[in-house]
C-alpha cells in the first residue's frame, strides 16, 4: 500500500512539474489585449478563450507598440488599478510602471476611478473594468522581462538587472483593421505610422514580446536609443 501511494505521489508530482514546464512563456495562458485608438475601444483575450471589449481613453504622454501587464502588490478596493510596462522605443527593456518624464513623476496603470490621476488606459464603465479584471486576475504571470525607470537614456547591461513578469500585453494600434490601408508586414513595425494588422499582428506582436524579453548580455554593452 506504501509502494503504491509514493508511486501515486510520484506521477502527481511529475506531472506538475512538466504542466509548470509547459505553463512558462505560454502566451495562451496570459491576456492578450489590443487598443484601436481611433475606436478608443481595448479589446482583451483571456486564457479561457473569454473576450471583453471595452470603451478606454489613451491617457499616455508617449507613444508605444506594446505595454506588458502586471498585478499590484497593494491593491485598494476603491483605487483598483493594473500596473502597465510600456516598450521602450529601442526595445531593449521595458519600462516600471513609474518612471521620470520632463522631471515629473509618472505613473503607468490601467484605472476606473475619476480620482486616480495616473497615465495609461482609463475605463469608465465600473462594470466592463471587473470584466477585465476577471480576466487578469485568471492570468498566469509567465513571461519575465528585462525593466528600467530610464525611458530615453542609452542602457547598459548592468542597468537591466531587475526583471519582472506579466500577466499579459497590450498591444496599440492607431486604426482598427477594418479600416487600416494594406501595408507590407515589416513597414508595419517601423516607424512612427507603423500599424500591425490581420491575422500577422499577434505573430509578428509575439516575437517582439520574446525579443524584448531577452536582455543584453555582452558586459558593457551600451545600446544608443534611435531619435
């Protein structure tokens, strides 16, 4: 009977251990979201394979391709917030959700209440922000990525020492795709008027996401932020 339940234990465990294996770096199991500003709508996937779509105003001072997701430490019941990483421009590393910008303090979330004053993606709708959130907090944090509070200056690979992981990703978009002009796939990903659209936007999106998630290694390497 001994034998039998340790070699029960032992399947249990191995199993656990490959479904954790398999669990790292699946996009599946995060919320893949997109933002058509020209809709102010952001559209988010759950793992479930659950959708919620809903009204939000682009409250960023700056522009930028992806913004990573991840769950405060502290969460307030009436100040309910996701933190938001965006991209840097260079794609070397992704921002903490607080950084410096012109001097000033700036706060990256994605909000309800009128009484938060963060940048970032700000929901009126009370009902459609606990949709997304049932859809965050299903999320598994499986994606770790290089951060930095310097959104401009040149990096080294010292300074992407600290790392975290996301819950899921946003991607921006200037027009919805429906209403996007047909354009050459690499021109999308370049250049300040560059728009991902159909079915290669989430393919092309997910290997930017795994190339930023990987962060310099040759020591001293200085990486020169493009104007």
């Amino acid at each position: 009977m001994k034998f039998l339940l340790a070699a029960f234990l032992l399947v249990i465990g191995t199993q656990s251990v490959f479904a954790q294996a398999g669990a790292k770096n699946d996009p599946s199991m995060r919320t893949r979201c997109s933002y058509f500003a020209d809709q102010l709508s952001l559209n988010c996937s759950g793992p479930s394979g659950k959708v919620v779509e809903c009204k939000a105003a682009d409250m960023f001072p700056m522009r930028f391709k992806i913004a990573g997701i991840t769950i405060p430490k502290e969460q307030s019941v009436q100040f309910r917030k996701f933190d938001l990483h965006p991209l840097r421009q260079d794609n070397v590393a992704w921002l903490n959700n607080i950084v410096k910008l012109n001097g000033s303090s700036v706060q990256f979330s994605l909000y309800q209440s009128r009484l938060i004053r963060d940048a970032g993606f700000h929901l009126r709708d009370a009902d459609c922000f606990d949709r997304l959130a049932e859809l965050f907090n299903a999320s598994v944090a499986n994606l770790e990525v290089p951060v930095t509070s310097e959104p401009i200056a040149p990096l080294k690979a010292e300074d992407l020492k600290e790392r975290i992981s996301f819950i899921g990703e946003i991607f921006w978009f200037e027009r919805s795709f429906d209403r996007a002009p047909v354009r050459n796939v690499r021109s999308m990903m370049m250049g300040d008027r560059s728009m991902m659209m159909g079915d290669n936007s989430m393919v092309m999106g997910e290997k930017m996401v795994k190339m930023a998630a990987r962060a310099p290694v040759a020591a001293n390497r200085t990486v020169v932020v493009k104007s």
